[in-house]
C-alpha cells in the first residue's frame, strides 16, 4: 500500500482553512482518519515510505508557512468518540473542547471549566498542557493514551512531565490518542455558571472578531508578555495584514488579508524590540511551522 492508497485522502488543501489564524499554504495531502487504528496505520506508513506529517488538532495553535506543508496533515478532527465513567470523561484526541464542556455541564461534572472558549481539542490542549485561570490541563488529566512512534502506551499523570505549556508529548512528539480526565460530580448549573464567567472574561479581553491564534509569546517569569508589549506602546503596531490586537497586546490578529510571513515578521520586530529596550527574550508559545 503507498500513501496514494489512503482512505479518503486530499490533495492540495489549504491549511488557512484548519488554523483559526487563516493563513498557510496548502499541504500536500491531508487526512481525517476515522478510527484511532487507521490514524497508527498512517503514521507507519509514513515512517515506512519516509514521508513528513503532522498532527493537527483545530489549528488553534499552530501557524503554517506561505509555502505549504510538504508532507501529511493528518487532522484529528474526527477522532471524537467520548464517555462518561464514574466522574472521569474518557475522551478521543480530536474531541472539541467546546463540545468536551457542553458533555460536562449536562452531566454536572466539574474540572474543565477553565477550557471553556479555547477553541482547541483534548489532544491539543493535553500536548500545550493549556491553562488558564489559574488552572492547567495537569490538574485535570488522569492518565493517556498515546503513540510514542513504535507502540500504544498508557501512562499516568505523575508519569507525562506537564509543565508550563509543555509535556512529555512535547517534548518527545509523541501522539495523544486518548485522555482520561477526572472530574467532580457537581450541581449542573454551577458547572455552567463557572463556564460561562470563564466565556464572559475572554469576550472582554480577547479580540474575537479577528482571526487570531490565541497568546503568541510565553510568560516570563509569570508576568505575562501581554502586560510587557502594553507597557512598550506595541499594540497597534502592524506589518501588511497583520497586527498587534489594540485589546489584548499579546494577540496578533489577521486583519483579512495577512499572510504568514507577515506574522513571523511582525513577531521577530515585536521580539527584538523587547530583547532592545527591556533585555528581554521572548519566546513563542504559537507554533510556527516552517
Ligand atoms: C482565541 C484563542 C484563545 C486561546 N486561549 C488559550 C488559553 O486560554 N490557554 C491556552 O493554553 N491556550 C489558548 N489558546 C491556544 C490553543 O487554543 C490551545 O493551545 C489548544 O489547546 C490547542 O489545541 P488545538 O487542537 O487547536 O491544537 P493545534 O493548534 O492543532 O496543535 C497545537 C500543537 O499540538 C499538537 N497536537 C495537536 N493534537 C495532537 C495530538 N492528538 N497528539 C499530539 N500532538 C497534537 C500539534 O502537532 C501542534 O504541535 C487559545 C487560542 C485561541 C485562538
């Protein structure tokens, strides 16, 4: 069997439609595996003919070059199997977390609140171990299904090394297929209430009407690159289609027709200026695919 052969495949399609920042070439093939056995068979077939992939959750937080991508795109989107176990959810990667939550208040389960509005997947947001309010996927995650390259493991929180956006899946490039996430059995209207002041506080605080790819750069040593770039007058400062949202100054907007290099652009002056009048160095929390 050669890739050609692969259930479903597309050829040529535009990556700017699967990241919500809206820009990227095409990729060369692109797939929605269906079961978590046909997404391994790919990746063996990859391994065995040499073929570049990449693992795409919803594109949330990844920004693909003008160029393209020169390989496979294998997209999780349709890996959305979920159910309900004693207060824990057990969840396929691909699973939205808008649907993930939407699941947890009709069922009264308390714990992922804090991922409500990040437009993100389980798998995703477990690899970024994604945060906010003070809360991270770590705290939440019991243990994972995943693909290391060779062969399926199961390994346990304490086991995944999750810190600050970052985990074992990082770090190793390793596949999350499926997440355990143990919950708090609580009255339904409070899990959506907590959802809800979580959704009203990204409204008022993130520039929703633009297409963006959530926080660009890290914090540093907790104060966050948002408060730094304010503080330098950065918001408002633009190259071609792209630019520093006037809301939230650690956000890059696509004002409609921003393309990828002007992103990269405009986060290599926004680094620099920093790196010049503040010593200093920013580091991306957005991943750029070259
Ligand atoms: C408006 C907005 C608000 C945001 N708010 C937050 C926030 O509050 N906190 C926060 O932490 N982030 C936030 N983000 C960033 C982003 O949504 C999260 O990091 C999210 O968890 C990424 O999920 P995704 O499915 O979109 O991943 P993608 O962007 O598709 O991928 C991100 C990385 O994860 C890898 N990946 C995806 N799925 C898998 C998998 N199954 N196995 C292995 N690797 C995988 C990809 O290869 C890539 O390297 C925000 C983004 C936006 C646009």
């Amino acid at each position: 069997m050669g890739i050609i052969d692969i259930k479903n495949l597309k050829i040529n399609v535009p990556l700017s439609k699967f990241t919500t920042m809206r820009v990227g070439g095409n990729a060369h093939f692109f797939v929605e595996p269906k079961s978590i056995n046909e997404l391994i068979k790919i990746i063996k077939l990859c391994q065995k003919q040499k073929i570049k992939y990449f693992i795409l959750g919803n594109g949330s937080n990844v920004i693909f070059s003008d160029i393209g991508y020169n390989g496979i795109i294998i997209c999780t989107k349709k890996l959305n199997k979920t159910k309900i176990k004693n207060n824990c959810l057990i969840c396929e990667c691909g699973t939205n977390l808008y649907v993930l939550n939407k699941l947890l208040i009709n069922h009264g389960l308390s714990g992922m609140e804090f991922t409500y509005g990040i437009p993100g997947t389980i798998g995703g947001a477990t690899f970024m171990n994604a945060g906010a309010y003070g809360f991270e996927m770590k705290d939440v995650v019991r243990k994972v299904m995943f693909f290391n390259g060779k062969k399926i493991n199961i390994s346990k929180n304490k086991n995944l090394d999750f810190s600050y956006r970052n985990s074992i899946f990082k770090k190793s490039n390793f596949i999350v297929l499926k997440v355990w996430l143990k919950l708090k059995k609580k009255n339904i209207l409070d899990v959506q209430d907590l959802c809800m002041q979580n959704l009203k506080k990204r409204q008022v605080s993130q520039p929703f009407e633009f297409a963006n790819s959530g926080s660009i750069f890290k914090k540093v040593n907790g104060i966050s690159a948002g408060k730094i770039l304010d503080e330098l007058n950065l918001k408002g400062k633009r190259v071609g289609g792209a630019e520093v949202s006037n809301l939230h100054a650690n956000f890059i907007i696509n004002k409609g027709n921003a393309t990828s290099n002007d992103i990269k652009q405009l986060v290599q002056e926004i680094k620099q200026e920093v790196k010049t009048k503040k010593g200093i160095t920013l580091e991306e929390e957005v991943i750029f695919i070259p």
